[in-house]
C-alpha cells in the first residue's frame, strides 16, 4: 500500500505510528499561512488542526478526495465548515472533557480578578498610587451570596458552577437552548431566559458554544438589561459578544467590569478601545494552558487522527 499521507499543523507533538504514515508538519508555534496551508493539505489523507485553522470550503477543494480525516486539537469546531465536512464523508475528531478543569479553573480565576480589580491594584502598587489605607479605595465585588448567571450550562459551565458554590453563592442562573434539569440539580440552577438571567445576575459568565443561534447575543440590549453593578465573564468565543456595544457599556457605567478569555479578533490590537479601560480585564485565550492539560489534548488529537486513519473508532468523534 501506499504510504497514508499526514499534514500536522503544530511541532509539539510526535505521532506514533503502527502503519506507514508520511507527515509533513508545519515547525511553528504560529499559525500557518492560508495558501501554504493550501499547498501542504493537497492529497493528504488526514488533517492535524488546531483552532486557529480555517477548515472552509477552499481549503476542503485544495485538499482533495483523499482527505478522509481531521483531527482537531480544541473543543470548539466553529472553525471548521461542519456542512461542506460531512457531505464529503471526512470524520472529525476533537478534544472534549480534557480541558473542562483547565478552563473552569482559568474562567473562576478571570471572575475573581475582574470583581476584585486585581490589575488595576497591581498596578497602584507599581506606579505609587499605594499611599495608605482608604475606606473605599479599590473595592470590588464579592461572591458570597451572589446570583450568578452561566450561558451554556455544559461540561465547561457545570464545572465553572461547582467551582464557584463554595463561595457560598445564593442563586445560579443559566439560559441555553433547552433547560437541563439533571446537570442543574446540583447546583439547584433555575432555568431562565437570556432577559432574565441578564436582569438578574450579579456576575455572569459565558460559557456556551458559537453558533448562529449565540453569535452576537451579548450585545446593547443585553447590556443595557444587566445591574449596574454586574461583572461580565466571556471564556467562549470572542463572537458571542458585540465588542463595541461591550465597551461602550463599560465606558458608560452600564455594567461594573468585564473579564473576556477570548475576543474578536485574536489576538486583539493593541490600540483597540477595549484595552483603554481599567474595568476591562482581557486575557490572550489561555483558557486551557495548563502543561498538563495541553499535553493530555495533543495526545487525544493525536489518537483521533490515528485511528480515523485506520477506519477505527476513535477516542472522541465529533457526530456529524
């Protein structure tokens, strides 16, 4: 038989092979170019991605019939065109579940440094703005009986809940397409809609996947319900926000602070009004960077790709 042909998009990671397998692999931390993208995928049978590669119709062209796999190191597939992938019989693999207690972790994290302005503290601190104990100087918000609100009450949201109900949080909120009334029990979570949730939450934190149905929910209307007091928390994707209608809710005074993991485009630009404001805490989509966690992902890519090579099941398939 002719050698399986693979094109691997990051240098981290060796594959172990039982069969014969041809890799060509992209040796950067960077993201690979479009049109060399184009040039490497041609022919190959299988496709190491991360999410950080548009997987549309062009390249799917490029690549030809061959292509009968693509394994992707993420949870998220909003980068890849799903429709145009499963007409041609290509099978997906992802990376669920594995980074679930990273990015709870990172999102309870970016909550707690956002209600309690740690940056802008940090940076009293350095600049000499310190000078002595104040009443009211660089108060925040607690969680102790709270409401918090989640957006996507999944794998990621039921663990961000489990983290935060030892701060003794009063009430949890969450909204989604249906209502969950297992995976909520836990938490007594009381299903809600998006009005209701944004009108009575404390501090909310978005934690569901993009679709068309959540591209730009949180948006003017959105903002406009919330308390004034309220911390906003994004660790999904950038587009379930509206950036403009979130900074001008944040220069405005309409809610009290955001935290965002994740923003449109990535990595923002450094001039961008978001990054002007000392209520706006942005981190450059960290959500799963623990050594460990990253490992674990790099692996189960992997073993996807392997076994969709070999018409095998594999670890974790996307049903498309």
């Amino acid at each position: 038989k002719r050698p399986v042909r693979v094109i691997k998009l990051f240098p981290a990671l060796s594959l172990s092979l039982v069969f014969s397998c041809q890799v060509e692999h992209w040796d950067s931390d960077e993201p690979i170019p479009d049109k060399e993208l184009e040039r490497g995928v041609a022919g190959a049978h299988g496709l190491l991605c991360l999410l950080t590669d548009r997987v549309d119709k062009r390249l799917l062209d490029a690549a030809g019939a061959n292509l009968k796999v693509i394994s992707t190191m993420s949870v998220g597939v909003d980068h890849l065109a799903l429709d145009e992938i499963k007409k041609r019989g290509i099978r997906v693999g992802y990376t669920p579940d594995v980074l679930t207690d990273a990015t709870a972790e990172l999102a309870v994290s970016l909550l707690l440094t956002t209600c309690r302005r740690l940056p802008e503290a940090i940076e009293e601190v350095r600049n000499g703005g310190w000078t002595s104990w104040k009443p009211l100087w660089m108060c925040g918000y607690g969680l102790t009986q709270s409401t918090v609100g989640i957006i996507g009450l999944g794998r990621i949201g039921q663990a961000i809940a489990r983290r935060l109900k030892p701060f003794g949080i009063q009430k949890f909120l969450y909204t989604g397409r249906q209502p969950r009334p297992q995976e909520a029990a836990e938490f007594q979570a009381e299903f809600v809609s998006t009005p209701k949730l944004a009108a009575e939450s404390d501090f909310i934190i978005v934690a569901c996947s993009l679709t068309p149905a959540t591209k730009g929910l949180c948006n003017k209307d959105f903002f406009q319900q919330m308390k004034k007091t309220a911390v906003f928390v994004n660790i999904s994707r950038g587009d379930v926000v509206n950036q403009d209608d979130l900074y001008q809710a944040l220069a405005g005074g309409q809610i009290a602070a955001a935290g965002l993991d994740v923003t449109t485009p990535e990595p923002l630009p450094t001039n961008h009004p978001l990054l002007t404001l000392k209520n706006c805490v942005i981190l450059p989509h960290i959500g799963s960077a623990t050594y460990g966690t990253r490992n674990t992902m790099s692996l189960l890519a992997a073993n996807n790709l392997l076994a969709g090579l070999r018409g095998e099941p594999m670890p974790s398939e996307l049903k498309l």
